[in-house]
C-alpha cells in the first residue's frame, strides 16, 4: 500500500537529474558552471549597455532588456540546484523550492514567448509602417505591453503553483528530471489532475500557439515589405535589423516545439532532459551573443562603455600612482 502525503506537510522532493552524473560530474559541472556563467554575464552586459547607453534606449532594446532580465532569472532559478546534485550529490529540494522553481520557470518561459511576439510587432512597426513608429511604439505604450506581459505570466504561474501545492503525492518523490517540472509533477501526484492538465491543455494554444502565429503573421507583412525596396542594399540592411530576433525565435519556438510538442516515452528521458537543459541554459547563453555579434549598434556601445571604464581606471588608479 503507497503512503499518501499531502504537500501542505514540508517534505522533500528528490531530484534525479542524469543518470551518468555520478561517473562525469565533474565535466558536467563544469560545462553548467560555464553555461550559468555565460548567461548570467551575458544578459547582465545587455541590460547595462541599454541602460547606459542612449542609442540602445529605444523600444526594441527595452523589450532586449526584459527578454535577458528573464533569461536571468530562470537560469539562477534552475542551474544553481543542478550544479549542487552534479557537484555534490545533494538531490533533495524542498517543497517550497520545488515551487519556487516552478513558479519562476513557468513566469519566464511564458514570458519569452509573448516578449518575443512584442519584439515581432515593433519590427513589424518599424519596416511596414515606419512614418508612424514613434506614434505607436510610445515609451508609455512599450511600457504597458511589458508589464502586461510580466503580470500575466505570473498570475498563470501562481495558479499553477497554487494547484500543485494542494496535491497529494506518495512518499519519497522522485522527479526524474533536472527541475521541478509541471508534468513530471502531475504524474507523480496521487490525487485527481484533471484541473491542472485541462488548463496546460487550454494554455498551450494561448501562450505557445498564438505568439507564434502573431509572430509568423509580422514576418510575413515584413518580408512582403522588404521584397518591395527598390534596392538589394536597401532589402538586406532592413533585413538584418531583425535577423537576430528571427534567430532568437527560432532558437526559443524551435526548441519549445520539440520539448513539448513530441510524443512522451519512458526511454526518452535523458534525452529529454539535455533538450531541456538546452533550452533553460544554452539558449539563454547564445541570446545575448546572437544580438552582440549581429548588431553593430550593440557592438559600438560595447566598445564605448569597455573604452570609458579603462580611461576612467587610468585617471583615477593607474596614473596617480605613477606619478
């Protein structure tokens, strides 16, 4: 007979992560502690140049900055933990880190969708309609379309959270993956999850399935535009002003589709999970890469800021002890 715990009692879960962690943890830790590192400097480098920077200050980079400030947040949400079981060993995670983790994973990966179906409509704007850009993309408007998004996609976040937490589970849970996943919570549950898989049912199509064809929608009225110019000149330097969000969305919709969209198999488990780990580590680590190489504007301000900051250590440290 399976011992039955409600989650409202604090008890642990277990997190197995990969099967082959005991025998190469320590490359896989490395590589997840370059991952983690990369991301975290990267997304931080890109919000402080927009922030510095008075060219970067437009709506596109606004947006930039709330896409890395995700990517931010949903890596210190998930790597840290799965760095301490690689490294350590140590596979237990509270419930309320479990749903921390949750909370956190479904608020910023929501998020990454709507924000990128935002930056699709403000290239749409910019190349279609261009004559009205500053009239529609207002500092206000930009303003409320990101908190929108922002409150939304944790309100979506905190119900399920809030469902989770009054499930029942049996004793010693074992999630057999590298975080706390909302499937791989349900089907661990002992109690009735008609609700929670209805509502990952309906929310699929409104969160996945709609920005994707908002964004499919844009793209289509911007090439149409861009097949339109007179000059090839005129077509390829208005084409790669969005070409790294359309990298990015590949990255992101890509990886999303294969992660949810393929049939579910017990022997697919650890493939599953480094598809996972690609898309919460690898891809939040190419993000600020992809726009840094491909624009020349990110690329100037870089210089500037790196150029200041070694000017200012001269003046202010360097030279006086010289002298």
């Amino acid at each position: 007979m399976d011992y039955v715990w409600n989650i409202s009692v604090s008890r642990d879960f277990h997190l197995l992560a990969f099967s082959s962690s005991e025998e190469h943890h320590h490359i896989i830790f490395i590589g997840l502690l370059l991952m983690y590192l990369l991301a975290m400097l990267g997304n931080l480098l890109i919000i402080v140049l927009v922030s510095l920077v008075s060219q970067l200050q437009t709506p596109m980079y606004f947006f930039l900055c709330n896409l890395a400030a995700q990517d931010i947040i949903s890596v210190s949400a998930i790597l840290p933990k799965l760095m301490t079981i690689t490294f350590l060993g140590e596979k237990s995670i509270s419930f309320y880190g479990c749903i921390t983790q949750l909370f956190l994973y479904i608020t910023c990966t929501d998020g990454d969708f709507i924000l990128l179906a935002i930056m699709a409509y403000d290239r749409y704007v910019a190349i279609c309609i261009p004559l009205r850009y500053h009239l529609i993309m207002r500092p206000r408007f930009c303003i409320l379309l990101v908190t929108t998004s922002w409150v939304f996609c944790a309100t979506t976040a905190m119900r399920y959270a809030l469902l989770i937490s009054h499930l029942s589970f049996c004793r010693l849970i074992k999630i057999n993956h590298i975080f706390c996943e909302i499937i791989s919570l349900v089907e661990l549950s002992c109690s009735d999850t008609t609700l929670i898989k209805a509502l990952i049912t309906a929310d699929v199509p409104l969160i996945g399935i709609f920005p994707f064809v908002l964004i499919l929608t844009s793209y289509v009225y911007i090439v149409y535009s861009i097949l339109k110019m007179r000059t090839s000149a005129a077509r390829v330097k208005t084409f790669s002003s969005c070409s790294s969000h359309i990298i990015i969305v590949l990255l992101y919709g890509g990886s999303g589709i294969i992660l949810y969209m393929k049939p579910v198999s017990q022997n697919s488990r650890e493939a599953d999970k480094m598809f996972f780990l690609i898309y919460l580590g690898f891809i939040p680590m190419l993000n600020p890469l992809v726009y840094s190489l491909r624009n020349r504007q990110v690329q100037d301000a870089s210089k500037t800021i790196f150029t200041k900051c070694l000017l200012n250590y001269l003046c202010n440290y360097w030279l006086p002890k010289v002298a």
